[in-house]
C-alpha cells in the first residue's frame, strides 16, 4: 500500500495547513485539512482550486520518479474536473 500524499503550506495570516490526501479505491480519494491552531481535521471542506494545482503538481512529480501510478494521476485530473474546479 502506497503512502498518502501530504504536504504543508503557510497561510497569509502565518499559521501552517496540513493537506493530506488518501486514495481510497474504486475511483475515490478523500482529502484532509488540519491547521496548526485547530486540534481536529477538516474532512467537509471542499479544495479550493490552488489545493488542485498543488495536488497535480506532486502527482506528476511522483509520477515522474516512479513513485506514483498513471492511474491516480488521471483519477485526480478526473475528480478535478468533475469538481468545477
């Protein structure tokens, strides 16, 4: 089993974003937010279209090193689609 994809960002207002995403199988894959100042993670908001760019950047540079399959690369440019964004 492949690990999840994780990344951190720093927010205008200085406090880190944990972004992480796992797939799920069957064409799904579910995406987790958790600020530095909140104790709980966010499973109900949606990725804002910079999370998508972020995403599909590590996706193909993943891909590129041979750590991540074709098929989740298009999974996400499909879901990413589907989601308007």
């Amino acid at each position: 089993m492949k690990a999840d994809i994780e990344w951190v960002e720093r927010l205008a207002d200085g406090v880190k974003r944990k972004i992480r995403i796992t797939f799920l199988g069957k064409g799904k894959m579910k995406w987790q937010t958790k600020r530095s100042d909140e104790e709980m993670w966010d499973y109900d908001t949606p990725p804002t279209s910079e999370d998508w760019d972020a995403l599909e950047a590590k996706m193909e540079a993943l891909y590129n090193r041979r750590r991540e399959s074709f098929k989740n690369v298009e999974l996400v440019r499909k879901l990413r689609k589907d989601s308007g964004a």
